[in-house]
C-alpha cells in the first residue's frame, strides 16, 4: 500500500517548523566487534573443522614408527538469509509535499531499519548462545559444556551462571589460558575483549580499569573493605581491547569473552547493501526498496567463551 497524502497530512501543510523522530544516535555496526566478516559467492557457505595429529609419541629402538590419522570434524554452515523492505509514495504526494522532507525521512527511516535488524540478527547469536534448541555444527550450542572431541569425552566453554566478578573473570582467564584443541594439545589461546549488555558496563569498567582490586573481605572488626591489592588483569592487561557494550544482548547478566582463536564467529556478506528507487507507470508511485544477504554464525567454539550469569 502507497503512502497518500492522508497519511503525511501535515507535512503538507505551510507553517510546519520541523518534522522530528529521525534525528535519535543510531546504535548501529556492533557487530563489528564480535564477528569476523567475508564475502560469500553462494546461497550457504560450509567450514570444515580439520583436527590435525595428536601428541607424537616415543619410538621405541628397532621399533615401527606409529602412525596417526587426521581427519574431518564437524561441518559449520552459514545459510544466507534475504533482508529486505520497501515503501511507495503515491504521486500525489510527492508533488505536494511543501518541505521537500518526504523522501529524505522515509529513506532515512529504511535505512535505520535495515541496520537495526542486522544487529538483531547478529545479537540473536549470543542471545540463544546457550539455548540447546540453537545448535552449532558440532551438534552443541555455542555455549556449552558439551562440545564433543575426535579423541572422546567433551570440552567447555561455558563458566556457567556465573555472575561478573573480579575473581569470576580471572577463573574465566586462567580456563581460556589452559584451552586445548580436539586432539587434546595445548593452543595458547589468549583473552582478547570482553562484551556485555549496558546493564555491565559500571561492572566491567571496575574490574578492567581500576588500578587496585575490587574484591572486598568481611572482617568482623570493620565490615566490609576493599582489599587493596593490585587489580592483576589490569596490570598484565589480561584483557587488551578492554570492553564492549552491545544494546541488544538481552541477558542482563549474560558476559562473553572473544578469543583470539581464528575462524570464530563469522559473518558472511552474499549481496551488501543496496537501494533502488522506481516509478510505477501505472499509478506514478514511487516506490523505494532496501535489500541484502548475510548470515551469522560460529566456526570453531573456542573464538567464545561466555558465561549465563546467575539469573
């Protein structure tokens, strides 16, 4: 259905001083900071875990050098989804729009809808990161204490309803530090930033850039007082690209930690953004339209590890 005159009566009208609700921030492109992006030529993209060899074991004198196999994991597909929204202005009302504001805030309008579903979408990963009904290629959710390994049994990188903390960060860097691969080899892998919701922020700042430690004792004298130690993630700068705060995460004490373990989280571009704008000869309409193709997902779970929080 076009836009008529009805629908933007007072933009047709002399005296109107200001046409307002357009002019808000933009929370937009935070997706920038979790993902990994690349193009894609295809309706889906595939990524195949290769486990590599495991620990190469001592030979024996005279003995046979034994052999090992390395092999195919799990397969992580990235479907690419079509976003797309258009509107149509009737004739009419363009021709009697006095202002000439129309189409500048209907394009605007677009184009902020647009972004905001991308970081729906792209928030949507982490927001069902622990949900066992939002499964990786390995069979587990993002999050989870259950990503099975060629050589049997599981690896984690869950810490659990565990709240944001001084001592529950360091817990978490020391578990990422220790990291293994599917064959059970040491990765070294290394924190990198941390993300949260807005409702962190004033925890995360704390713990990641105040120069003593925020732990507190109970002691039956005094109360409760601060430590006083020296904040140790600061120091080492255990978390070198500090914090990023994401609007859309739902969880409000849901934390993730990004890795630098490579093939992550990914984001696929299959056709960017693009505007196209048209006249219906028929009616004289103009009709604007917005579309693009991307898809969101993990490769490798270790590029996460992330915690649900207490509640």
């Amino acid at each position: 259905m076009a836009i008529n005159r009805a629908s933007i009566a007072k933009e047709l009208l002399p005296g109107l001083n200001a046409v307002f609700g357009m002019e808000y921030k933009d929370v937009d492109n935070e997706h920038a900071v979790l993902y990994a992006v690349e193009n894609s030529d295809r309706a889906f993209e595939e990524e195949v875990l290769f486990t590599g060899f495991g620990a190469a074991p001592t030979k024996g004198e005279g003995a046979a050098v034994q052999y090992d196999s390395a092999q195919e994991s799990y397969v992580a597909r990235y479907t690419n989804e079509t976003v797309a929204l258009a509107f149509a202005v009737t004739e009419e009302a363009m021709e009697d729009n006095l202002y000439d504001t129309f189409a500048k805030l209907r394009a605007r309008a677009l184009a902020r809808a647009m972004a905001n579903t991308k970081q729906v979408k792209a928030a949507d990963v982490f927001n069902n990161g622990f949900s066992t009904s939002y499964l990786g290629g390995d069979g587990a959710a993002f999050f989870s204490a259950s990503h099975p390994v060629v050589g049997g049994g599981n690896q984690s990188n869950t810490f659990g309803a565990v709240d944001l903390s001084e001592s529950g960060l360091e817990t978490s860097l020391i578990a990422i530090a220790k990291a293994k691969d599917d064959r059970g080899i040491l990765i070294g892998l290394q924190a990198q930033s941390l993300h949260i919701p807005p409702d962190l922020i004033y925890t995360a700042d704390k713990i990641l850039n105040s120069t003593l430690s925020t732990t507190t004792v109970t002691n039956s004298t005094t109360g409760v007082t601060n430590v006083n130690d020296v904040n140790a993630i600061r120091r080492i700068s255990a978390m070198p690209k500090g914090y990023f705060v994401n609007h859309r995460f739902t969880d409000t004490n849901a934390y993730y930690i990004r890795t630098d373990c490579p093939n992550g989280a990914k984001m696929f571009v299959r056709a960017p953004l693009a505007t196209k704008m048209e006249p219906d000869f028929d009616t004289g309409n103009l009709r604007f339209k917005a579309r693009e193709r991307y898809s969101f997902g993990w490769s490798d779970w270790r590029g996460f590890y992330g915690a649900s929080g207490s509640t």
